[in-house]
C-alpha cells in the first residue's frame, strides 16, 4: 500500500509542476477567442466589426473579450462617450502572440487544406517571410528536433 501511495504522491507533485503551454491554453485554447486574435491581428478592433466579421452570438464574443482583457492580452479603450463605445488593441502581451498565430495558420496550410497557402511577406520590401527558429548565441537556424528544455533555466545572453 506505501508503494501506491508513493506513485500517487510523484503523480500529484507532476501535476502541480507550472505549465505554459497549459496557462496559455486557459486564456486562449477555444475557437472564438483564437479567431478574435486572428482578427486583432488583422486590425479589427469594435465589438460589432468582430461580431461581423466572425458571425458571432454577442454574449460570446462578450465573454471572450472580457477575459482576454482581463488576462491582458487586449486592451479595451473607449472611443466614444455618447453612447459609450469601446475598442480593442492589442498590448505588448498580445502582440507576442503573433509568431503562435502564424505557426498555426502555416500548420493549417500545409497539412489542413488543398487551398494555396498564405503568403506573408514584408510589407516594406514585399519579399515572402519564413517562420524559423534561431539560436542568436551560434547564429545558426534549425529544426524543432534540435529542441531540448530544460526545467527552471533562464536564457543566457
């Protein structure tokens, strides 16, 4: 019996253990709020333009956008006092978000859909960009497979 406590005990301490990926889930991690960032990215930014362009029941798109407030991903700024209406920006949070939304829109391209992919391109020179990971300390670009974590370590510069 102490031996199955133990398991349990080693259980418990990994559940307890921080996640990101689980923390990013709980503000982002349904449909309604990935498409409301989408759409921040795109420069969409009233209540009703979001209700619009997303087909939206309003007590949803309510309550999506109050959490991702609340959460600090945008930002709600009042642009008209009679009657009061709102915007949203993204702050600096959400705009950090922008490499995630690219990386799953790609994924989407390349395994989802028949359909040409997106071209994303530099809006100064034109020239497609490329999603890539890069070790600033070797400058060298790689694969996900030469990815390893590493627990409590912070980047070193």
């Amino acid at each position: 019996m102490a031996k199955f406590d133990e398991r349990d005990d080693r259980e418990a301490n990994q559940d307890d253990r921080a996640c990101s990926i689980q923390d990013s889930l709980d503000i982002l991690g349904d449909r309604w709020t990935i498409l409301i960032m989408r759409d921040a990215f795109r420069g969409v930014r009233r209540f009703d333009d979001f209700r619009r362009d997303l087909d939206i029941a309003r007590p949803v798109l309510t309550e999506r956008l109050k959490r991702l407030v609340v959460a600090g991903v945008l930002d709600r700024r009042l642009y008209c006092e009679r009657p009061p209406r709102y915007e949203y920006r993204l702050t600096p949070m959400g705009a950090a978000l922008s490499p995630t939304l690219v990386a799953l829109m790609r994924w989407g391209d390349e395994w989802l859909t028949d359909e040409p992919p997106t071209v994303l391109v530099h809006e100064t020179c034109g020239e497609p960009l490329d999603q890539a990971f890069v070790c600033w300390h070797c400058d060298e670009t790689f694969t996900q497979s030469a990815i390893a974590s590493r627990p409590g370590l912070t980047p070193t510069t």
